[in-house]
C-alpha cells in the first residue's frame, strides 16, 4: 500500500532551519558568557587565594611521603604484635571515640528539640504574627551561619576544656540548620488538620502537637539521623579546640608528628562514619518507607 | 456536663466507646512509642553519665558567657578592617576555587561510580569507596596535612576544600546519574549513537540542572566551612577570629561574626537567583 509521507515545504523548512540555529546560537551565546564569568572569577580567586601551583608540584612529594609515613608498619612474622603496636593506645582511643559519638548524639538531640520547639514559630502557614516569624527565623540563620567551632571556642573560654563545650557548640549549630529544614517541613504541610483542631477551640500549642507534628514526625526523625550523621563528623573535629572527642588526639599526633597514630586514630574515624553512615541510611529508608505506607 | 450531648450523653458515651479504637493508637503502635521515647531518655541520661557533664559549671559559663557578649558591643573592627576584607575576599576565593577544583575531579569520576555509566561493577565500588573514605575525613583536617604540604595561606584551604568535597560531590552526582531517565540515552543510542553521544545528548542534559544546582549549594556551604579553616592557618577569616576569641576582644570577634553573617546572607541570595534561573530554564525547556 503506498503511503505518503507528508513534505515539509522547502520554504517552510528554511525557516524552521533558521529558527533553530537562532535558538542554538542564543544558547552557545549563553554557555559562552557563563563560562567567561567563571573565568573570570577563577584567575580573580587564584590570585585573592595565592594558588600557585608549582609550588604544590614541587612539594607533593611531601603530600605522597606523608602518607607513606603514615603507614603502619606490619610485617606478616609479627603481624599481631605489630598491630597491637600500632594500636598501642586503643582502649584510650575506643573511650575517645565512644565520647565523640555520645557528643554527636547529645548535640543532635538539644538541637532538633529546640528546633522542633521553634520551628512553628518561623513557618509562614502558622507563624502568629510576622514580627515572630522574621526574629525566629533570623535565629536559625544566625545559628547555622555562624561556624560551630567559633562557638565552640567560645564555650571553651565560658566552661572550661570538656564535652560540654563541644555539645552546645555542636547543638547549636544543629539547632539552626535543623530549624531551618523543619519550618520548610511544616510550610509543606496538608492545613486541613491544624484547621480541625483549631476549630475545636485549640490554641497555638495544641494544633501545633496535635494537628502539626503527627504530619511532619517521620520527615523530623530523618532529618535528624542526617544531622547526626554529620555531626559524627563535626564531633571529631571538635577536639581541635579542646571541645572533647578524639579530635584532641588527632591534632596533638598531627602536629608532633607522631605519624603511625594519625593513621590509627583517623582509620577508627573513618570505620565510625562509615557504619554510622550505613545504619543511618538503613533507618531512614525504613523511616520513609513507613511515612509512605500510612 | 457537655450541653450538646444532652439528655442523650449516655448514647453518645456508648457510640464512643464502641469506636474507641478510632481515637485510640493500637497496643503496638503505642508500644513502640513508649520503647522509642523510653530509649532515647535512658541513652541520654547515660550519655550524660559517660561525659560527666558538670552541671555545676553551667551556671559559672553562663555568666562568662552573658560577660563575653556584653563585651561585645559596640563591635568593632579594632582598626583592622583592611586586614578582615582581605581575609574575608581569601574566605571567598577559598570556597569558589575549592568547589570549583573538587567539581572537575568529581564530575567525571562519578560516572565510574554511577550503575548506570560505570566500566565495571569493581570499578563502581572502588570508586565509591575512595569518595567514602575522603569524605569521612572532615575538611579541617585535609586542611592540616596541606598546611604541611604548601605552607600556611589560603593555598593550603583551597586544596582541603578541593579534596574533602571531591567526595561529597562525587557521590551528589553519581546519585543524580544513577536516578536519570534511561529512555534518553537508550533514544541516542537506538539512532546509531555512540556511547559517548549517548552520555552526551541523552544523560547530560538531564542531570546538568541538578549538578549546577547542588554546585551552588556547596559554594554556598563552602563560604561557611571556609570560615573556620583559617583556625589551623589555611587563610581566610578564621585565623583572625580565633585570635580575637582567644585574646578576649569580643567587639572584634561581633564584627567579624557580623561580616560573615552578611557576606553569606549576600552569597545565599546570589545562588538563590542563580538557582531559579536554572531551575526555570529546565523548566522551560
């Protein structure tokens, strides 16, 4: 059976030609410009950041024999004895690191509680008045903006050397970052809820716990393993101002050069992180699995 | 009495008792509820028992605290504001370069580690696990071997930044390679495309908006890690206002918090722009 395919006609064709080198030429005009503005940008921070690259060539060789330095040495005659060498300190590292997890936990607590507290308060959809809603939300930002380690300086200085100071400093933080998520977790949130309990006389605080938090828990709880997650990190780094956690540890083996310790203490954090980043992954899922079921 | 009930309250007490389990969670339900709430309390308190938090100290620091923060006001830039902006544009370069570095090396290595685009399933998980190890190592610490590579200055944060991120980046995209429509490749391919063509038209254009986007949002998260890494001499704002909490000038220590809090109240509306601009355009196209 002959079919015929409909023809475009020759001058229709052309301008449709026309039309889309016009489009691709905007476009490559576009990518063009992009690109000269990073450009731009690049050479201008290169120079603000000193980046000179001979010099990293020149000295990678310390980068590379660091690393080799780093490195235990293990034998296979007295592979045991040579591993307890190098973990000639692990029982004090285990406790170090158990403090650094505790401190994350402590930290991820006091901030997505006092983010849950607050959050309310910073959404559009339930914010009582707009003067409340803009301080609350200037709260967060002024929490998670500034670095958790400059509070963590600071509570040092206010209450001694310590976990404390690390866990405020840690919960702080946290506070802002997991405010912020929770007030755009609430603004998402079905209104129908909140509007029946209001209409059965309810003030702020009970529609917020009873119309307002069944909605968003499951989205809360993953949050917060998340923050967790990081704040394994944020804990181990802690340390470094004397906040608590293995970090003291870390920064005293990396600057007196005592190398086989750094490889110790840094391969314990990386197993930690891992297997927290592994069992935080498996609850979340589980957690989102369960918000879609119900 | 309810008045709206009424005379019938005795009815209605029954029809509500006969749907109790309406109102009421299930025995489970309100079991696994009571084990979860019990269960972070006791961990708490024994987290609280393991650190030996000193509760008698609190209200000594709050005092010291409420005294810093008096001697923070009025802040002031202490004379040095030339030296802060200095330190501020390092803290910028630090974040735009060091992201800017990581997204080369990531962004082609993530394809190795996508399901979808990778070589080999081995090479796969080399090369997640090589993301994973580099990112569980936090940035300040990459900042303190690079200090011991190429000296103190800002060089030194840029690399750290570059590193620590390669990890975060890579495993971003190979998430967003991985969760791409199939169909436009298999289209590429099915019209006698090759397999780079395929990458090329079928998968780029998909994940280019998504990759741009959480670019944006690092540079933007970057401004602020950036401002600590100074603390171990990697150039930016933090070696500065270490010093200053260290030293006691708290008005110091306001203005540079104050500096930070505008650069990246600026830099976040900035990358909001340029993050609708994208999206819209994907939106559009």
């Amino acid at each position: 059976m002959p079919s015929t395919i409909p023809l475009v006609s020759p001058a229709r064709l052309d301008s449709l030609v026309a039309d889309y080198q016009r489009v691709i030429r905007r476009r490559r005009r576009q990518s063009l410009l992009v690109l000269a503005v990073l450009a731009v940008l690049t050479v201008l921070a290169a120079r603000i950041g000193e980046v000179d690259p001979s010099n990293l060539f020149d000295n990678i060789s310390n980068f590379t024999s660091y690393f080799g330095r780093i490195m235990p040495k293990l034998g296979t005659a007295h592979f045991f004895a040579d591993v307890a060498d190098w973990y000639w300190n692990a029982t004090g590292w285990l406790k170090l690191l158990i403090d650094t997890l505790l401190i994350a936990y402590l930290a991820t607590l006091l901030g997505a509680g006092g983010a849950l507290l607050m959050a309310p308060l910073a959404a559009a959809n339930l914010a009582p008045n707009a003067a409340i809603r803009w301080t609350a939300k200037r709260i967060f930002e002024f929490c998670r903006t500034v670095p958790d380690l400059v509070f963590a300086l600071m509570f040092v200085s206010a209450f001694g050397l310590g976990p404390l100071a690390g866990i405020l400093a840690i919960g702080i933080h946290s506070f802002g970052t997991l405010g912020k998520l929770f007030t755009e977790a609430i603004e998402n949130i079905d209104m129908k809820p909140v509007e029946g309990v209001r209409a059965t006389g309810s003030n702020f605080v009970e529609s917020a716990r009873f119309g307002v938090f069944p909605q968003i828990m499951s989205t809360v709880a993953s949050y917060a393993l998340l923050r967790f997650e990081i704040n394994v990190r944020s804990g181990s780094i802690v340390g470094l101002v004397g906040a608590g956690g293995i970090g003291q540890d870390l920064f005293v083996a990396i600057r007196k050069f005592y190398y086989t310790d750094v490889s110790a203490i840094l391969l314990m954090i990386i197993i930690c992180v891992i297997v927290i980043d592994l069992a935080t992954e498996r609850l979340r899922h589980q957690l989102s699995g369960q918000g879609a079921r119900s | 009495m309810n008045p709206l009930l009424g005379a019938n309250s005795e009815q209605a007490a029954a029809i509500l008792d006969r749907h109790r389990h309406l109102f009421e969670a299930s025995a489970r339900a309100r079991t696994r509820g009571f084990v979860v709430s019990f269960g972070i309390a006791a961990f708490t308190v024994f987290s609280v028992w393991w650190l030996a938090i000193p509760f008698n100290e609190i209200l000594r620091g709050l005092t010291a605290l409420a005294k810093f923060i008096t001697l923070m006001f009025p802040p002031s830039s202490g004379g040095h504001l030339d030296l802060l902006l200095k330190a501020m544009g390092e803290t910028l370069a630090i974040a735009f370069l060091g992201t800017l570095i990581a997204t080369i090396f990531a962004f082609p290595l993530s394809f190795l580690a996508a399901s979808n685009t990778t070589l080999h399933p081995l090479v796969r998980f080399t090369v997640r696990r090589f993301f994973d190890v580099i990112r569980s190592i936090d940035a300040l610490i990459w900042a303190l071997v690079f200090v011991g590579v190429v000296g103190l200055g800002p060089f030194a944060g840029i690399l750290a930044i570059a590193v620590s991120d390669t990890g975060a980046l890579g495993k971003l995209f190979s998430e967003a390679i991985e969760s791409a429509d199939e169909k436009g490749r298999v289209s590429v391919l099915a019209s006698g495309g090759t397999d780079f063509a395929a990458v090329r038209f079928g998968l780029l254009p998909q994940i280019l908006p998504i990759i741009a986007g959480q670019i944006l949002y690092f540079i933007e998260s970057n401004v602020r890690s950036a401002t600590i890494i100074g603390i171990v001499g990697a150039g930016g704002i933090g070696l500065q206002l270490s010093e200053q909490i260290r030293t006691y000038d708290f008005d110091q220590v306001a203005f540079a918090v104050i500096m930070i809090l505008i650069t990246v109240a600026i830099i976040d509306w900035i990358s909001d722009r340029l993050r609708f601009a994208i999206i819209g355009r994907r939106a559009v196209t």
